[in-house]
C-alpha cells in the first residue's frame, strides 16, 4: 500500500513539473521577420549602390522600444556577411550635434530663432578650427540655429553651446541626464565633444532620438516582447522636445535632408557625415508619422573615401524603410 501510494505521488510531482514547464512563457522575439527581410534587402542594395563596406539599419516602435529590425552587414572577401557587432560599437557620429542641441535650448539661453555666424565655414576655437561641410563654397554666413541644424552647421552648434555653457562639466553631466552615456575616455576638447567627435553606441543615440520622437519619453530597446520600461518619464522640457521636432521636421522640407522626404508619410530626421580613422560615415536617424510618431529608424553606411552624403545616402534608405513599413506594417 505505502509503495502505491509513493509511486502515485511520485508520478503527480512529474504531471505537476511537466504542467508547469508548460506554462512557462517562453520569450517572444520583437523582431518581425518581414521587416527584417526587408530592411536586409534594402541595405544590402544601398550597400551596392553606394560602394559601402558596412552597413546598418535599426528600427524601432516608438512607444515601446520594441527593435522591430535589426541588420548589421560588412564586407568580408567580396561578400556580404552579417556583423551584429555593429549595433553596440561605439563610434563618432556628427548626429551627436542634434543632443548638443537640445542640452543648449534647454539652458534657456538660446532659442531657435537665434542668429550665428558662420562666416566663410571656418572658425578657429582654441586650438580647433572646426569647418562646415560647404567651406570651399564660402559657406553659410548669417544662420538662425533652426538653420543651423538643418544645413549641418558645425560652427552654429558650437557657438549655442557656448553660450548656452560656460562650464564644461556642467554641460556633460546634462547630455547623461538626457540618457547619454559619456565617453571617459575622450582627451579632445569641448567643442569636439558637443560637435559628436567621442565614441557613443548606435543603440544608444537611437534610444536618444527615439525619446524626441516619443514626446520627450525615454523607453528601453528590446528584443522581447513585453510592456514598455521607462527610463525617463521626460528627457528634457516639453517646449524643448518641440523644438526638436520642429527642427527636424524642418531638416527634411528645406535642409540637407530631403532625399529622406517621402510622398506617402510625413517623416523628420536628421543626417550626418563624419570623416574617422576608420573610414567615412554616413548616418540618418528620423522617425514617422511625423504627427503621431510609431517607428524610429536608424540607417548607417561607412565608405573608405568620399563621396559619403549622410542626407543623400542613408536619407534615401531610410525613406525606402519608411514606405516599405507603412506598406506593410499599418
């Protein structure tokens, strides 16, 4: 009898176990496998146009975090493999002047209607002389920092920050408030720093842009599905986070980055083109629809030698992303 009655608890311990692993939740995948296909395509083809030895795209759900595509792709002997490595290498990224920014209207001592001079596209600041990418064309002159912005002017975002700081720590310990992680081992100066020539992951500044684009909201980026984790109920202040997306609103009707504009959903975003030791950057990070926005997107191209146009290049990849997702994604 005692045997009976110890084998049948025996086997209600296995019932109960199997039951439970059963109910278990077993991780779901944000990713969707579509858009993935699709952003790897379209990468992959922008990467040939282009002449890119890498590539990278990332695409986000605004009000989630949800990483709904992730390609990461290099060159390795004439083909093209893929490297999710490149996700969280930390590099130079002249989009780093939009957060510059935003740290600098957030002083109050300037706003976007403000006007700087540019001069001829060159400046000397300290030991630096920090160029415009039209220099050799005279550059811009007189710009507001709207403009400033939207034409990639380097010169107009070191001077807002110089006057919106006068305390170098006290301007870095705003940028980590706003989610930004420092880079400790920067040896530049100031004006380097604010311009975005410091290493910072992908990940990172998406999660930046992606809390512009969800109102001022920081969410955390994951790749498993579950309900949003805020970082940051509120980055910066909401008439900041306004300008911001007025600015970048703008960047794409009248500044560098038109070839992002699309016909069939309002997008805004911004570009850059930095020129590394380990090559020449081409970067776009925008979002869309631009009055209620649902996806954050970041595209990236690294070629060897100019041309590289951060507008001309990752700007048309990432419109072709856009349309592909509100095509298929609605």
């Amino acid at each position: 009898m005692m045997k009976k009655v110890f084998f049948a608890a025996f086997v209600l311990l296995i019932v109960m176990g199997f039951a439970a692993c059963s109910n278990k939740q077993v991780p779901v995948s944000t990713v969707n496998l579509q858009l993935q296909n699709s952003v790897d395509s379209l990468l992959k083809q922008g990467m040939g146009e282009y002449g890119a030895t890498e590539g990278m795209a990332i695409v986000v759900e605004t009000s989630t975090g949800n990483l709904r595509a992730m390609v990461g792709l290099k060159e390795n002997s004439g083909k093209l493999v893929s490297d999710t490595t490149l996700f969280s290498k930390a590099r130079e990224t002249f989009l780093f002047r939009s957060a510059s920014l935003l740290a600098a209207l957030e002083t109050g001592n300037v706003s976007l209607d403000d006007m700087f001079d540019t001069y001829a596209g060159i400046d000397v600041v300290g030991q630096d002389t920090i160029y415009d990418h039209n220099w050799r064309k005279g550059g811009y002159g007189e710009l507001s920092l709207l403009q400033g912005l939207a034409y990639n002017s380097s010169i107009a975002i070191d001077k807002a920050v110089d006057v919106a700081y006068q305390d170098k720590d006290v301007f870095l310990q705003k940028l980590e408030q706003m989610g930004l992680e420092k880079d400790s081992t920067f040896k530049g100066s100031w004006p380097l720093y604010a311009l975005g020539f410091h290493h910072i992951k992908p990940v990172n500044f998406v999660s930046f842009f992606n809390a512009i684009a969800n109102g001022g909201k920081m969410v955390s980026l994951k790749s498993q599905d579950s309900s949003a984790i805020v970082i940051d109920s509120m980055i910066a202040e909401k008439k900041n986070i306004e300008s911001m997306k007025k600015t970048f609103r703008f960047y794409v009707t009248n500044g560098l980055g038109k070839k992002a504009e699309s016909k069939m959903v309002n997008v805004a975003g911004t570009s850059g083109t930095i020129h590394t030791d380990d090559g020449i950057y081409a970067d776009f990070c925008g979002y869309f629809p631009v009055e209620k926005p649902k996806y954050t997107v970041f595209v990236s191209y690294k070629r060897p030698e100019i041309p590289v146009s951060g507008g001309g290049m990752a700007g048309q990849t990432f419109r072709k992303i856009a349309e592909q997702i509100m095509k298929t994604c609605k």
